[in-house]
C-alpha cells in the first residue's frame, strides 16, 4: 500500500544556480548552531533575494564558523562574519542585529 502516489510528478527543477550578478538580499534567520563533530559552533545564516524581481524570494544561504579547533578555520569564519558584519552595518557583538538586515551580494 503506497501511502503517497507520486506517479505523473515531475521534480522541481526551479533550483538552478543564479547567474553571477548584484542581489539585494535580506538576512531572513540566523542561529548558532553546533558543529556536525559537536566541537565547534558556526553561525548559519539565512538570506532572501529582494532584488532583481525575477529572483525574489530565492533563498542564499551562508555559514561562519566562530569556534573550531582548527585555528584556521576559525580565522577565516570570524574573518568573514566580520566582513559580513562590516557590509550590513550590524554590530559586531550583537547577532540579533543581523536579522532583517538589507546587503547587496555580488
């Protein structure tokens, strides 16, 4: 007994790469979230197109890694939230400050 009949349905190919290009986004969601390991934590972060039309509401999503053993890859996510952080004008201390914030992505 089949509990979905998924025969005649076609997959959902709306999910093509958007060309390279300007993108006014959103940040819609942002959590601290633990590492896959559990010994480290990254900032996952959740953006949504507002800009051009024709992507709106397309959804970009990005990760800062803020603690992990690997030195380096510690460096370079806190490098990159900063900058992040930098380009929106949020603060820098206060990951509430990122929520609805507006960026232009390239």
């Amino acid at each position: 007994m089949s509990i979905v009949d998924l025969s005649g349905i076609e997959p959902n190919t709306g999910f093509e790469p958007m060309p390279a290009g300007d993108y006014l986004v959103k940040c819609e969601e942002a959590s601290v979230e633990a590492t896959r390991n559990g010994k480290g934590q990254y900032i996952k972060v959740k953006l949504s197109v507002v800009s051009p039309s024709e992507f709106e509401n397309r959804k970009v999503f990005t990760n800062f890694n803020i603690h992990n053993p690997s030195e380096q890859a510690q460096k370079i996510g806190r490098e990159q939230l900063v900058s992040f952080c930098e380009c929106t004008g949020a603060k820098k201390k206060q990951m509430i400050s990122l929520f609805y914030l507006m960026l232009m992505i390239f």
